[in-house]
C-alpha cells in the first residue's frame, strides 16, 4: 500500500565542539556508511565540518573546523 517500512537507524553520538570544546550531541544515520556535512555547533554557533564513517554498529565522528 506504498507504505514507508524502512527502518531508519537513527543514532546520537557525542563529539567536541573544535571551536569551544564543548560536549555535543548530534544525530547520525547510521545507515549511511559514509556521511560528510557542516553542522552548526549549537552552543556556538560555527560550522563544524564532520565526517562520519558508519562501520557494523561503530559510528566514528570526526570534527573539523570550517576556516581552515
Ligand atoms: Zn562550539
């Protein structure tokens, strides 16, 4: 009946803030292998660049800054 079944795998994970240091969570698919995107810290503001590989049930996360 063309309704949506796919399981979405919708995970949180904690990173630092390069800017400020600051503990953040942000929420990754976690079934997408390989994810490059800016999100905005949201305590300050600035794009953070993250690049997220997805590995069986491993999510690394790493954040870069946007002006280098
Ligand atoms: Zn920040």
């Amino acid at each position: 009946m063309g309704d949506c079944t796919e399981s979405m795998l919708i995970e949180t994970a904690k990173i630092y803030c390069p800017y400020c240091g600051e503990n953040i969570e942000i929420i990754v698919d976690g079934s997408i292998e390989q994810q490059n995107y800016t999100e905005d810290c949201s305590v300050c503001c600035r794009p953070m660049e993250l690049s997220i590989s997805v590995t069986g049930e491993e999510i690394s996360i790493t954040a870069r800054r946007d002006d280098e």
